[in-house]
C-alpha cells in the first residue's frame, strides 16, 4: 500500500491515471501530453508499474499502458476506511492496559 500511495502523490502519475481511464495509451501518446523529457515520463510510468496501478503491454514497436482497476480500487478503499466513509474490514485493536498496581 505504501508503494501505491507513494505512486499516487505526484500530480504528474496522477495526471497519467487519469488519462488511462479512457482506456490503455501508448507510451508516446503519454508523453506527448507532458512537457518534460522522456526518460522523465518513463520513470513515472515504471513508479506506477511498481505500485500495481499500471501494466504494460507491448504492441509490435509500442509499448501500451492499461490502467490496473483492481489496484485503484484498493486505494480507493483505504482512503475512504480513513476518512470514516468507508466501511473499514475490521475494527482497530485497542492497546492493552496495563494493570494498576
């Protein structure tokens, strides 16, 4: 989860899961649509990679990125358990007290 939410906090990924819920892109078309180098958009794309939000599939010379639903909608879910409009899996466990003596 940690690799997901660390994915997810950088507005440029963020901007490249937006794009790819239209429907898989090729690397190129994404990185048309940034004013920044390639390798730059390409180590954006391996993060999201890593995280489980993206995968990629290679189409002759081209390379098509697919949005992963199943890894958003598990962000999706924590976030909202932490913000209390979720329904959270199962309760916090309280710390034990200790007794007084």
């Amino acid at each position: 989860m940690n690799t997901l939410l660390k994915a997810l906090a950088h507005p440029v990924r963020r901007r490249i899961v937006a794009m790819l819920r239209a429907g898989p892109l090729a690397s190129g078309d994404i990185a048309a649509a940034f004013d920044m180098s390639w390798p730059t958009i390409t180590g954006h794309l391996n993060a999201l990679k890593e995280a489980g939000l993206v995968s990629p599939e290679r189409d002759g010379q081209t390379i098509r990125y697919r949005l992963e639903i199943s890894a958003v909608e598990e962000a999706m879910a924590f976030l909202m358990d932490i913000a209390g409009t979720g329904q959270a899996a199962s309760p916090l466990p309280h710390a034990a007290k200790a007794p007084r003596r």
